[in-house]
C-alpha cells in the first residue's frame, strides 16, 4: 500500500492577522467621589513610538464612575477623529466599559446609552480599533491625572481648573446632572466650549463673546438651564 503523501500547509494560514504597525494608544480613565458624586476623567494618547501626543485632565460635575469612563473614552475618539487618527487601541481598567464596548455586556442603564452609542459609532469610523481591558495598576498614570483634575476642584468647587497637554489652565463649564436625558448632549459637548445664551424672537443671544470665524459651522447643543 503506497503511504498517503502528506501537504505541507504552511503555518501562516492559521496564524492571526497582524495588526497594523501605526496604532495610536490611548489610556483612559475616569474618577468619581460617591459614585454619583464630583467626577472627572483622563486621557492619555500616545504617538506609536510611546510618546505621549495627548493629555487631559477634568472635571465633569456630579456623575457615576461609568459615565466618566465614558466621557474619557468619548474624548479620546473625538481627538482622534479632530487629528486624523486612524488607528487606535483603547485601553481601560474599566471592565464595564471594555466589555460594553466589545458588545459582551448589555447597556442597561438609561444614561450610558447615549454615551454607549456615540462611542460605538465614532469607533466604527475608525480604520482600526481596539479596546482592551487592563488591571488598575497598568493605568496609574490616567488614574492619578483623573483624581489630580478633582481634587484641584475642592470635590466640586466653581471655578475649578483643568489640567490638560497645553500645561495650561482654563475654567471648565459647569456640567449638568448626566443621570439623566442631557447625558447625550454631555457628551456631545465633552471636547468642545460651552457657552451660555439667550433664546429671543428664535435666535440665540450668546451672553459672552464667540472666538469664531465669520461662517463657521459649529454644533449646538441645547440643555436648559433649571430655574430655582
């Protein structure tokens, strides 16, 4: 009987594919005091190299630990997204956010779903995106800029100051409640500048100056301001 020859399948065939070599990371976190109670959150993003491209540290008002994580993560992707980054891992000591994000776990809660979606939805316009869960000791430099931004906030003092990757400082918004229906235009605003305005004969007055070109096209998200 004439042995069967045997094919020699080389092993690449079944070896994963490789990821692409420019991959951006980012590190997020986010920090709340009462959960809910004074929050804020962290992003750093690195270049591939290693170096750090990116930083930012603030305050977000009173929320849950879940939503700063996603206010982090939001953030994240809205620089990318600004910067033409194309690629990008994520990676989080949140496992609530990873899994959520992977679509292992169900979003249940009425104000991470709005966060949840946007996130979701900017990360597909990505080329290449990943995000990993990681113990909380491989993200103590985004844990300690996250409690660094609340803390120089007294736990939720006006007035509060930003830490970000100008090494500047400015005053951040005040920030509605997120346990509720304004989560959505929360994080729509996270990475821009809010301002306050007056609605009159259907325009809106803003009560500060804009530091806008004539005919630029900017987004408006309307959160009413609650009346004592």
């Amino acid at each position: 009987m004439t042995p069967r020859r045997r094919e020699h399948i080389p092993s690449r065939l079944f070896a994963e594919p490789e990821h692409p070599a420019d991959i951006f990371t980012a590190e997020v976190d986010g920090a709340s005091r009462g959960n809910p109670g004074p929050a804020s959150y962290a992003v750093i993003i690195r270049r591939p190299d290693g170096s750090v491209v990116y930083q930012l540290g603030k305050y977000l008002g009173r929320a849950t630990n879940n939503v700063a994580e996603y206010f982090a993560l939001i953030t994240a992707l809205d620089y990318c997204a600004s910067t033409n980054i194309l690629r990008l891992r994520v990676r989080s000591d949140s496992e609530l956010l990873v899994r959520q994000m992977q679509g292992r776990y169900k979003v249940k809660s009425a104000s991470l779903k709005p966060l949840h979606e946007r996130a979701l939805r900017q990360s597909k316009s990505l080329a290449y995106f990943a995000i990993e869960h990681i113990p909380r000791e491989l993200n103590s430099e985004a844990d300690a800029l996250a409690n660094t931004a609340l803390d120089r906030t007294g736990e939720g003092t006006p007035g509060a100051r930003v830490l970000s990757s100008t090494g500047h400082a400015s005053t951040p918004r005040p920030s509605p409640s997120t346990e509720n229906s304004s989560s959505a235009g929360s994080a729509l605003a996270a990475s821009g500048r809010t301002i306050r305005a007056q609605y009159k004969n259907g325009a809106f007055h803003p009560t500060e100056p804009l530091n806008i070109d004539e005919n630029e096209e900017v987004e408006i998200v309307v959160i009413r301001k609650t009346r004592p």
